[in-house]
C-alpha cells in the first residue's frame, strides 16, 4: 500500500498533512480500506501515482488527462477556496520581479519563461494558452523541477517570468521569503484542480467519503493552514476537455 499528498508539501505543512492523514486513515479503515501508517512524501510521483497498491494521491491535471485517467479511479478534487474560481478549480499567478517596469504581459514576448515541468497544468500549459491568445509564448524557457524553484529562479534574476498554481503562491506569500521580491502581472483562466486519484480496483466512491469526513474533522488551524474548504466531484471529463499544448512546444 501507499499513498502520498506531495503536491502541496513544504516543511511548514508536513505535520498538518501528517494529521490530515491520520484522519484520513480512520475513515478508510471505518470503511474496510486499508490504507499504510504513514505518507509517502518523498517518493516518485509517478511511481506512486501508477502504483497497482495507490490507496491516495494527489496528481496534476495534466498528468490526469495525459496518462492516468484511464488507468486510475478519480476520486474527487481539493477545494481551497481560491478567489475568482469556482469550487475545485484554481488558476495560475504570473509573476515577475517586483522591480521589473514592465507593466503588460506583451512586454515579456523575448523573456526567459522559468516553468517546472513540461506536463504541468498551472506551470506550463496554462501560461501558454493564456499568451497564446495575444501571441507571445516564450522562445526562451528553463526548466526548474518545481514552482518553488521557479520562483526563485525570477526573484534571483535567472528567469523573467514564471507561472506558478494559485495555492502555491498563496503558500509563497505565507511562508516564503521570496514573496516580496515578486509581483503578479497577470492570472490565468481557472480550470479544475489538482485532482485525488487512487488504483483502478479501489472503491473511489468510499475513499471520497472518507476524505470528506477527514476534511470536515480537521483543527481550524490545519484547514487554514493547508487552505482547505473540502471536496468537490469534478467529472472527468471536465479534466479530458483542458487543451494540452502542441508537443513541439512541450519543452
């Protein structure tokens, strides 16, 4: 068995996400779900998500539309309350030095675009519909291996622009040290967010119950600190209908 909640980790939360796990477990196990003592934080994110014993993880919705929605069950998709999304659904910052003049995204045409990954829904497909439509993606791009690092590669100077997940940036701002050397230039348009998944033979209908009931125990400071309002049964088609960019531009 193994389940992992790494999409959202930083040092500040990891207890928060400890307990929100404990009481996760105890619903599943109310339901006859066995489910491991503990989180599986550091593991390959794609080892977990594909793994035949995934009791739970969180994926992107990239990944989700790409490669797993026909191997996994969806179970139901984190609401964090995000300002000008609907329920479920989050979008993507912009963010820029806080001392670069420029004031319009047209502006960034011959920038250096920081993104994480290439099958990233908010750090990578997002910003390259959203200037798309003003025809400007970026011919100069670096990839870091996280939203963290991305912002940090703005913030240092190493890249212009970078497209970071609401809640990541809500995180940033918390807990960050950086936030005060960026600025939001501009947000994306919201499409549904990072979605639950578990095994295909899992009861995905019994494992969004107990994650319901997880979410509603929580302490008020772990439900501010980790943002969640509850859960939201997004179909699966709504994350199938999100386009992908042209695979010559998914570098």
């Amino acid at each position: 068995m193994i389940a992992s909640l790494m999409m959202y980790q930083r040092p500040q939360l990891a207890g928060a996400h400890d307990r929100f796990w404990a009481l996760i477990r105890t619903e599943l196990a109310a339901t006859g779900i066995d489910a491991p003592d503990h989180l599986s934080q550091d593991a390959d994110e794609f080892s977990v998500w594909k793994s035949p014993d995934l009791v739970l993880s969180q994926t992107c919705g990239m990944p989700y539309r790409l490669w797993l929605h026909d191997q996994v069950g969806l179970v139901g998709t984190p609401d964090y309350g995000l300002k000008d999304c609907p329920p479920g659904f989050y979008r993507s910052a912009l963010v820029v030095r806080a001392t670069d003049a420029r004031t319009e995204l047209t502006a960034f045409k011959d920038a250096t675009f920081a993104f994480n990954e290439a099958f990233s829904q908010s750090g990578f497909a997002a910003p390259y519909h959203h200037t798309g439509a003003i025809g400007s993606w970026f011919q100069n791009r670096v990839r870091t291996g996280a939203h963290l690092l991305s912002a940090k590669a703005v913030a240092e100077g190493r890249a212009d622009i970078a497209a970071l997940d609401a809640v990541t940036w809500r995180n940033i701002e918390r807990y960050g040290d950086i936030a005060q050397d960026l600025r939001v230039l501009d947000w994306t348009v919201p499409t549904p967010g990072l979605p639950l998944i578990t095994a295909a033979r899992q009861d995905a209908g019994l494992i969004y119950g107990a994650v319901r009931r997880a979410i509603d125990a929580l302490s008020v400071q772990d439900a501010a600190d980790l943002g969640m309002r509850g859960i939201v049964a997004i179909p699966k088609q709504a994350y199938l209908a999100v386009p992908n960019p042209p695979r010559g531009d998914q570098s």
